[in-house]
C-alpha cells in the first residue's frame, strides 16, 4: 500500500495597493496562493470594530493561481482584513496575516518632487487651458544605471503577455534592464530551458521582459504620478520589427493583426492609474499611446481602455504609420508624443501633423492621477503573435532602445 503524501500548508500573500487610501477611493488587495488550484475559493474577511472576523466577499483563483478584490472604506482610519483558503487536495486550510488598510485625507504621495529642465523647448502643442507648459519630469538616461529614485523595475514575477507561456519579468541582474550609451534598454529574452524568476523563484519560464514604471503608490517613495499632461518618448523599436513599414488598415472582425514581418514582441508605452478609483481593469482606465506588434511591423496601434471597452485608434490611421511619408524612421529612432487634457486622447508620431489617434473623452475614469510604464514583451496567442522559443545562439530576442522620456504639464 503507497502512503499518500500529507497536503502542504498554503502560502497567503496579501498586498494592497494603493495603501494608504482616499476616502471612498478603491484599493486592490491581490491575493497569492502558493500552492494553489486553479477555481478554488478565497475569502476575504474584516476585523470590525477591533473584536470579531466577518466575511466581507469571496472568490476564486485565476490562472496565474491569484484572487483580487475592491476594497473602499468612507471614514478615516485603519482596517484589518486577512484571507482565508479550505483545505483541498493541494494544501491544507489556511490563513494569511493581517494587512492593515490606512484610510486618509490625501494619500497621495508627494507629486514630482524637485524641478526639471527638459532637454528640450516647450512643447509646439497648445496647452490646454491656455497657459506655457512646465516640465515635470525628464530623463535623457546619459548615466550608467537606472534612476532609482524615479525608475522602478517591475520584479513581481510573471508578466500577463503572452497568454500561452508567460514570461519572467527580468531586471539588471538578468540583463533585461540596462541604462548604456545614453539609452535605456529593455531587452525580450529566451533561455534555453526554464529558469526561476529573479523575485519570485517559485516561478519560472524561457521568456524574459523588462518593465519599468514610474510609481510607489504606498507613500514611502515620490511618485511621479499626474493628472493630465503631455509626454514624450523617443525610442528604437527591436530589429524583429523588420525594415519594412506597417500600414494602416482597417482592424478584422477577429483580433488577426496585419503581417509584415516576423511575429513575436509586443511593446508597450502606456499610462495606468494611481488608483483602481472605478473598479478593476479596465473600468479605471489605461491609455496606450504607443503600442507595438512585431507582426504589425512599424505600425503604432495607440488603445484607450475605458469604461466603454477599448478605442483602438492605430489601426485605421495614416498618422500612426511610421515610414518616410510620414516623416518616420524605419529601424530607427522615432518620437512617441501623446497630449492627455479633460477633453481629449491625442498620439502623433515624430513631427507628422496628421494625429495617430484622437479620442474625446469626458470625466472618469481618465480625470485622475496615472503614472508612465515602459515595457517590452512578447506578443500573445489571442492576437496570433506568439513567439516560436528558438534561442539557439543568440538568447537575446530584441531590444527597445529608449533615448529619452519627458513629461510636462
């Protein structure tokens, strides 16, 4: 007779974000099981009034073996939850510690912290409201290392791109994030076989990215986070993109993206909020200025998530096609602009008039603070871009060169 082997005790990990919170304003608790089964059940539980646990909601783990649920608290002060999982066939009951909401005021963190001088002039965009535009933040990464104080390198463990094999989020010690020859590098890798994550060894895959972002939303580090705005990014899109140009067209019914070259990367400037004010994804908003398939080739594909789904701009528009017609460098750096007012979502490529993308807008979810991400991918399965593992003698997939990021206001 084979003993059956004793189920292990889970791991909870709990963290909430933003915390501290705004009155009335949404923080995400993101719960990990490990180990986890896919469906099962998680609750969240309340400490009221510092004496008994009463449910507050339950749900069930995801994919990537997670669980996440809205919290919003409408008077000041400081709340208890802790997570609880039963037994299964995978792990015995379990509860997590207690994590200690903070409900505040103001909980937003001390806004561009100092002065800087953009490399260069104002910007020839009106500035809404009237007025001269104020430089907020720039970064021309002529150093040797990343700016640490402003630049976080994301290190959560595994990317949500692409669907069928998802990659590590690599960093510096991997060599998927580095700052030489004046640009900031965030290199899509592969391995030969499966390798742990840097922060979070329980995970591992073949594929590495690289993420940078530009906000601490728990009040111990500035953030750069902003309410509108207008930003720059100018950047070299990975070889894998091809010397050819994308063309615009008119998107297919079913999310087949145009083929110009080889399939594999995705990459990605975009702006996420600070806060999850009106609900999970995509109901507080993200905006996509510069989004690239590396089926598209060079074509920019611009999406604003919002309450009403997504607008996906780049696509139908000869603005966003990055080519000598349009004053585009093919295989070379090209400037990524995006003007964000109460009103309106506006993208151009480089000095071409001809907007890439323009969406009207009107209050939430994009009237409140965002803050910048810089990330290199692989493309996904969904939109048939999935990137063949074939690292043979040259690990490295492709690289986003980025030569400066400026933010004004």
């Amino acid at each position: 007779m084979v003993a059956q082997a004793t189920p292990s005790a889970p791991t909870l990990t709990v963290v909430a974000a933003p915390n501290p919170v705004g009155q009335n304003d949404t923080s995400t608790f993101t719960v990990t099981v490990d180990p986890g089964l896919v469906g099962e059940t998680v609750q969240l539980e309340h400490k009221a009034l510092g004496l008994l646990w009463s449910l507050v909601d339950s749900t069930t783990l995801d994919g990537d073996l997670q669980a996440r649920f809205a919290v919003r608290q409408g008077l000041l002060g400081n709340y208890q939850y802790r997570v609880k999982v039963a037994a299964n066939a995978n792990h015995t009951a379990g509860t997590s510690a207690v994590t200690t909401l903070n409900v505040v005021v103001d909980p937003t963190p001390v806004a561009v912290p100092g002065v800087y001088g953009c490399a260069s002039a104002t910007p020839a965009v009106a500035r809404p409201g009237g007025g001269s535009w104020q430089c907020t933040f720039s970064d021309e990464f002529s150093g040797t290392a990343l700016d640490t104080t402003y630049w976080h390198v994301a290190k959560q463990g595994l990317m949500t791109q692409p669907k069928v094999e998802k990659a590590c989020f690599g960093d510096e010690s991997t060599g998927n994030v580095k700052v030489d020859g004046g640009s900031l590098h965030l290199t899509a890798s592969v391995k030969a076989t499966a390798t742990a994550c840097p922060a979070n060894p329980t995970k591992s895959s073949r594929k590495f990215g690289a993420t940078v972002w530009h906000n601490v939303p728990d009040g111990t580090q500035p953030t750069l986070q902003q309410t509108y705005g207008y930003y720059e990014v100018r950047a070299k899109l990975p070889s894998l993109h091809g010397s050819t140009e994308g063309r615009a067209v008119t998107p297919p019914a079913t999310p087949t993206y145009p083929t110009d070259t080889a399939k594999g990367l995705q990459e990605t400037f975009y702006l996420w909020p600070t806060t999850d004010r009106y609900g999970f994804w995509p109901l507080s908003g993200e905006m996509d200025f510069a989004e690239f398939y590396s089926a598209a080739g060079n074509l920019n594909a611009p999406a604003m998530h919002q309450l009403s789904g997504t607008t996906t701009g780049g696509w139908k528009s000869p603005g966003c096609n990055i080519d000598p017609t349009t004053g585009g460098a093919v295989g070379g750096f090209n400037t990524y602009k995006f003007l964000w007012s109460s009103s309106r979502l506006t993208t151009w490529v480089n000095d071409n008039p001809t907007p890439c993308s323009d969406v009207a807008i009107s209050g939430g979810p994009f009237n409140k603070g965002f803050y910048l991400i810089l990330m290199q991918a692989f493309g996904n399965a969904e939109t048939l871009n999935e990137y063949t593992l074939t690292p043979g003698d040259t690990p490295d997939v492709g690289t986003t060169e980025i030569d400066y990021v400026r933010v004004w206001q």
